[in-house]
DNA sequence: TCTATTGACATACGCGGCGTATGTATGTGA
DNA sequence: TCACATACATACGCCGCGTATGTCAATAGA
C-alpha cells in the first residue's frame, strides 16, 4: 500500500466524482441523472458528493468550470497556430464548433449549464471561453484589422454564432456536409467585423 | 349561463392550462414548476393536463411553439416595414433580440426549450423564427444583395448571435448600454454577408 | 504515546413531484 | 333513453433530492 496523503485522497475523490458526473451528465442530461447512481459509479455515495459540492448544482458547476477550461486551452492552442491574429481568430471559432459537436461539451455545457445556472458569464465569474475570444478581438481591435466595435459584444455573438452553428450539425444527418456549410457562414459572419476602406460604407443602399 | 359547444370549452381548457405553464414555467423554470401548482393557478387539476398534453415535456412543447408562433409573426412584421430587403433582415434580428430579453422568451424558448426538448430545429418541424430569416436571407441572396453561402447557415448562425446578445443583455446591469453595444455588433456581424467589390477578398493579408 | 477534535465520508429519513391507474360526470349518437 | 366516448378529477406508488445523523480515520497537542 502506498502511504498518500489526506489532500491527494481528496484530490481523487473530487476528480472522481466530476467525470462520473460528466458522464452521467454527458448521457443522460443534468436533470435526468441521479445523483445515487453518479456517485456509485463513482464508487462512492451522495454523502461525499453533499460534502465536496453543497448540492446537485455545486457539481454541475465544477463539472462545466472543467470543460470549459480545456475548451479554452484547446481554442487557445489551435488559435496561435494560425499565421496572423485574424486567421487566429477564425480557428478558434471554427474549433469551438468542432468541440460542440461532442456530447459532453453540448449536453453540458451548452444545454444543460445555460439552464441550470442561468448566464454562463456568471459562472464562476468568467467564462475561459468567451475570455479566450474576447482577448482576441481587442488584439485585433488595437492592430486596426477590425472596425470599433464593442469587444465583449463581438466575443458573445461570434461565440454565440458557433454554439449555434454546434447544435445544428449536431442535430443534422450529413454532418460534414453542414459542418462546411457552418464554417463558410461562420467566416463570412466574422468577416463584417474587418475594417475596410472608409470608401466602401458598411451597409448599402440607404435611402435618401 | 351561456351555451356553449364542447369543443370551445376544450379550447379554452387548453389555453387556460398554456398560460398558467407559460406563467409558471417563466417565473420558476420548466424543472422547477410544479405541475399541481400550475394546474391548481388555472382552476383545474394534473388529470386535465395529463389528457390534453401528455406529459410535463408535452406541455413545455405547446408552450414553445405558441411562443415561437407570436415572435416570428412580430418579428416579421417588423421586418416588413423596413425600406428595403436587407434592412428588413437587420430589423428582424433586432428585433429578436429586443424580444429575447423577454423573461417568458428567454427563459422558456432560450433557455428550457433546448435543454429539455433538444434543438430547436426537431420541434414540432420546424421553428417558426428561425424559416423567417431563412426567407429573408434567401431573397436576399436570390437579389445578388447578399453572398451565395448556405441560406439555413446563415440565418442560424445569425439567429444564434442574437440569441447569445438576448442572454447577455438580459444579464447585465446596465440593459440600454449593452443593447446599444449589441445590436451595433449584430449588424457588424450582419454585414460580412453582403457582397462586396470583387476587387477586394473577403479576407486579408492571405500569406504568399 | 495517548487523547481530543476535526474532517471525510456513509447511512437514514422525510418531503415533494411526476406518472399512471382508476373513478365520475357530462355530452353525443342510435 | 340507453350505450358509449370523452373530459376531466382523485388516489396511489415510485423515485430523487436534500438534510440530519452516525462512524471512522487522520492530525494536533500534551
């Protein structure tokens, strides 16, 4: 037996019980899952879950904080691949469609988080995500590459657009078919934010 | 006592039952209403709405849809008063937002709905909003207005921008500032659909 | 080293909510 | 008017959450 300590127990506790809650959650929705059977899954009880999470929705809460974190590390990871901020940008959103087709983070994160604990940027008191985004465009913002608009509104609807896009490909039958059809309409969509010649107007045809 | 046919007491039964749910499930959530106590606010007891609707997701359903029934009618005539096609567009997705922050809307059509009936697109065939800016896209492109990318993308994507403005506004402090900051954004967003000069690429500083 | 106290869990209980099975009354067709 | 269907109301059981209580191990102090 190895000697560990109380605080690595606890550790593995608490990270136990999160991906059997991510599991569960991921399968059969937030409000579906029972907490007894999560927690034996886990191998534990309800009494350790009350313990570390204060209720049902303590640990919905650890739950989305996770998957968001390594949302936006993925994001993050793929936008600095691109060759300039802008291409940046644009991967980052076409990697949160991606990363919304999976179940764990559309069930949970996009359905059942929205619904339960109310506006995701209340959660925890930022989203990782949005963050992510949000940082981008001020970047681009500052080189002039794209026009002055608000940044925390450009960073909510271009995410929104994405997790959006998500749910339809989602619930599609050819999916690659409309995952290409969502990014080419993603990149027209984030295209308005460019800055263009002051020659050129944003909007067309206006009247008198 | 006026007499009265059979069938318009069963309407009216319905309509009763559809707006005590629409009352209960804005004020406390679909997961948090108490069908006792949303049968019992309209008079009546859970047999009348076991018989009519089912279920407590049926409910939820016919709710959804009375709901997304009124917005697209608004919502398009809105968008018809406009001066011409695209700013119809824009209007109507305005408008949307100005709707969604609605707490009957958000909560219910926003938040509940995807969660608890999945997406939107599987409910009842079709969602009423959502084949408005269809049409209005694909008039839009059908005029050379606007670029030839996938109709149904774009007005979901569009749709799913300002769905997350709904939420986003109605989270914030100051409402009338973040409109103001949304909407700008929006038909920012809005505008990378439209043609522009063959001339000048949809996107910039493409390497070698 | 022995003890006291805290903390990490397990167990037990009650309440409320959903769904269904059953009952009842009113309206309709022959 | 009699049989039947329909629109509800009533009654019951099961399940799930939250909380109160119990138990055991680990650390702290003397």
């Amino acid at each position: 037996m190895v000697a560990r300590r109380r605080s690595e127990m606890m550790e593995e506790t608490r990270a136990r019980l999160i991906h059997a809650a991510r599991k569960a959650f991921a399968e059969k929705g937030y409000a579906a899952a029972s907490m007894d059977d999560l927690t034996a899954e886990a191998g534990l009880t309800r009494g350790a879950l009350y313990h570390h999470f204060g209720d049902k929705r303590g640990l919905l809460l650890a739950v989305v904080n996770q998957i968001d974190a390594e949302m936006a590390t993925r994001a993050r990871a793929i936008g600095s691949l691109a060759d300039n901020d802008w291409e940046g940008l644009l991967a980052e959103g076409v990697a949160y469609i991606e990363m919304a087709l999976e179940p764990e983070v559309q069930r949970i994160v996009l359905l059942d988080g929205p619904a339960f604990l109310g506006d995701p940027s209340n959660w925890t008191s930022q989203n990782s995500c949005l963050q992510a985004t949000w940082q981008k465009v001020e970047a681009l913002t500052a080189q002039g590459i794209i026009k002055h608009v608000d940044a925390e509104a450009a960073a909510r609807l271009l995410n929104g657009a994405a997790l959006n896009a998500a749910l339809w490909i989602a619930a599609s039958d050819d999916q690659q078919d409309v995952l290409v059809k969502a990014i080419e309409a993603f990149r027209c969509l984030a295209g308005g934010l460019m800055e263009v010649p002051a020659s050129l107007p944003a909007s067309p045809s206006r009247r008198s």
